[in-house]
C-alpha cells in the first residue's frame, strides 16, 4: 500500500510502497479515505527537536482520519466491512490506577497513532477495537476526517461551563478555530478570539466569533469595554501556546474565572502568580481527548447542527503531500486535508 513515511532521521517524508498493517485477533482494519494534517505532522516533517526524539523511524505518520472498515479481528463483534470510522490515536495502557478507574485520558503510559506506531497517512490502519469510533450515518466526511483536534477542541471548551459566560480564545489556529464555534454551540455569551495572522482571525469571525482581535493592534482590555462586559472573561481557553497570549489572558479574567489550557509553550512562561491568587483563578491543563465522553459530545453536537466545516480550507490528494504541507505550515490556511481515495 501507499504510505507517507518518516524514512529518515532527517527533514522531509517520503511516499512510499508499504506491507499492509497485520490484523491482529482484537483489531479492525480501515482504508482510510481522508486524513488531516496535524501540527504535529509539520514537526515531523521538519524533524525538529521533539520529533528527533520522538519518533522511532521509520514510521508511517498521520493520526487524523476518516475510513471504512473492511476487515475486522476474530474477538471483534460491533464492527462490520463498510462501517464509516475514526480513531482515538491515544492507546491507553488499560491497566494503570487511572485507566482501571476510567479515566484513560489520564493514563501516563500511552502509545501514539502515527507517533510511536504506524499512522494513518496510508490506504490502510489497523487499530484496536477499543480506539475506534463508530460515526452517525450521513456523517459529512471531511468533519469526520478532523474528529481527532475537533476533539482537542470539545475536551478544552467543555472543561467548565460555558451557557451564558463571557469566553476568550488565544490563538485562531484550527483548534482555536473550532473552540470558537463549540462555545458558541454551547451557549457562551460573548466568544473573544485572539491571533496575530489576519487570515485566521478572518475565519474566527466565520466560525461564530463576537470578536476576532488582532492582538498586534489592538488589546483585550479595549474589547471588554467595548462589549460592556462587566469585570472580565469567565472562561478562557488558551489554544496558542504563547507566553503573551498567556499573560493577555490572566490579565483579562473575572475573579474566579477558569482556564483550560491546551497550547504546548515552547519555552518557560514567566505569570504573575499574583492575578491567579488574588483573583481566584482556575488553571486546568488539558492533554488529547476524554476517552469516550468527548467523542460522543462531539457526534451528538454535529448531529445537533454544530458545523465546523468552515475550518477546512484547503484539500490535496496524497501525492500532493509536498505541497499540502507547506499550506498548512504557511498560516494562511485552517485545517489542510489528504484524500486517499482512488
Ligand atoms: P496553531 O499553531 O495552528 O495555532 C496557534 C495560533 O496561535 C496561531 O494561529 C498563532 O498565530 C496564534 N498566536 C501566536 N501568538 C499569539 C498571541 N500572542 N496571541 C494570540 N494568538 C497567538 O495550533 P493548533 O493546531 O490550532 O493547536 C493549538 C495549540 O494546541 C498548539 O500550541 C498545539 O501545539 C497545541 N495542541 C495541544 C494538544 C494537547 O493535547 N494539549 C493537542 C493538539 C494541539
Ligand atoms: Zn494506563
């Protein structure tokens, strides 16, 4: 089969011919029809740092899809050829105190789809029973494709109540994006999303935000009086992963505000510890996806007509992946697709 793979140690992927995936006795078997391109892929691709160290090569990469299952492992029963699916790219040990207890977003021994084992950037995944998703019928298969950061984005911006709360997103990238759209789905008030990147902050408008503010010109504090918000943000969800959107956002909270923080810094960030103590704050680290709570809300909200399709801009087939990859690494682009069909 086609595959994109990490070959080397070094920058770059390389398309090329693959054994099948074996399917083992509890595994279903996908051929795979669109994936997504991840940041992470991009830090792959580039083989920086954390990638040198990472990932064991060589490895076919990709953990965001959408296929249909066409073989199934003999322990498998729920699963059926023509199935449409996805996957949680987060294999949980099973057998930690927090994954005995069900809270395998918690377990501390996980293996990565496309990461440490083979990915979904190929015409075929073979994944356990346990990590695959069953989508509604008619599901749109783009949305579907991107099940895996629309999750990122579910798990962070229903972290604390949000129906009826004054919200701010740092960072439009796609999971700000979809963020802002969820929120908005789930009843906040007024959504605030900050960027740097004009074209982003264009598409946070499209996915339902009140404002979209360019943090270049403009600052939070401006907007809260504008909208005559009364002492601050109640929640905010951090989706950049920047010191100074970090600071903009502690600045800018409501006593007792909470905070779900999902954007990876790249290096130490220096708060003033003062504006979490005095002002009661919340901070809530948030890491891939709740194991199955935020699949089933992310299937029930788009059943509910909660469109994230906005965010996707851009789409190329497989043997375009070159060029796929430098639009998504570009910034003028939401989420990029590859389409693996034919
Ligand atoms: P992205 O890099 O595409 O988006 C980040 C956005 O932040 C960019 O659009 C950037 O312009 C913007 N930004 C930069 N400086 C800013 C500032 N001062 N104020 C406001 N915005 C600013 O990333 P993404 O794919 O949307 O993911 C969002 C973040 O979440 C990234 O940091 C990513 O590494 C992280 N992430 C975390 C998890 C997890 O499980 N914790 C999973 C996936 C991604
Ligand atoms: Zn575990």
């Amino acid at each position: 089969m086609k595959a994109l793979v990490k070959d080397k140690a070094a920058p770059g992927l390389w398309l090329m011919d693959v054994p099948e995936p074996e399917v083992g006795i509890n595994d279903v078997l996908v051929h795979v029809q669109k994936t997504g391109i991840c940041g992470t892929d991009l830090h792959i691709h580039s083989w920086d740092r954390w990638a040198q160290q990472t990932i064991p090569v060589p490895l076919v990469i990709g953990h965001e899809f959408v296929g249909e299952v066409v073989e199934v492992g003999s322990n498998v029963n729920d699963f059926r050829p023509g199935d449409v699916v996805s996957g949680e790219g987060h294999l949980v040990c099973g057998r930690c105190r927090n994954c005995m207890a069900g809270r395998r977003h918690l377990c501390s021994r996980t293996e990565g789809v496309g990461v440490t084992r083979p990915g979904a950037f190929a015409e075929y995944l073979a994944l356990p029973m346990t990590n695959v998703w069953h989508h509604a019928p008619g599901v749109d298969r783009e949305v579907a494709a991107i099940f895996d950061p629309f999750g990122n984005a579910v798990h962070t911006a229903l972290s604390f109540k949000v129906l009826g709360e004054d919200v701010l997103i740092t960072g439009a990238g796609p999971i700000g994006l979809m963020a802002a759209a969820v929120v908005r789905h789930a009843g906040a008030r007024h959504v605030v999303v900050t960027d740097v990147n004009e074209h982003r902050l264009a598409l946070a408008e499209q996915m339902g935000a009140t404002r979209a503010l360019d943090v270049r010109t403009a600052s939070v504090a401006s907007v809260q009086s504008e909208l005559r918000m009364q002492e601050g943000f109640d929640v905010g969800l951090e989706m950049s992963g920047n010191p100074a959107a970090l600071r903009d956002m502690l600045a800018n909270m409501a006593h007792g505000g909470r905070i779900a923080m999902l954007g990876i810094p790249t290096e130490e960030i220096l708060v003033d510890f003062n504006e979490i103590v005095f002002n009661m704050l919340t901070l809530k680290g948030i890491y891939g996806r709740e194991m199955y709570e935020t699949w089933y809300a992310m299937s029930v909200m788009v059943e509910s007509g909660l469109d994230i399709s906005p965010v996707i801009t851009h789409r190329f087939h497989y043997s375009e992946f070159e060029q796929a990859f430098a639009t998504a690494a570009g910034g003028r682009a939401g989420k990029v697709l590859l389409d693996w069909t034919e």
